[in-house]
C-alpha cells in the first residue's frame, strides 16, 4: 500500500508529496525533486504501530 507523504525539499524549499511503501520496513533512496531535479536522499522509518516517518536530505 502506497502512502502520500509531504515534504521539503532540502534544496529549493519546495513542498511536494512523495509516494511511500513502508509494507517492506525502513528504506533509504534516492528521489529527484520534481521542481528543481536535484537528487534527494530519503530515509523511510516503518514503526511497528504502521506509522511512517521520512526524513529528506541533500545526497552530498
């Protein structure tokens, strides 16, 4: 199951939503923004409660 989660992009400030799968735990990837292109690095946290945390960062 997908989730929307909104975020900002570290780079230009902007807010966008991102799709999420937390079905296969904790994540971390890449995303480019979809207004500046700048790659983002996204880590997704999958609680056991089902709750999603994903924090977005420059990939330097």
């Amino acid at each position: 199951m997908l989730d929307s989660v909104t975020i900002r992009c570290p780079f230009c400030g902007e807010r966008f939503e991102a799709l999420v799968d937390g079905s296969g735990g904790d994540a971390e990837y890449i995303e480019d923004c979809p207004v500046c292109c700048r790659p983002i690095q996204m880590q997704l946290r999958a609680g056991d409660d089902g709750e999603l945390g994903l924090d977005a960062g420059r990939d330097e």
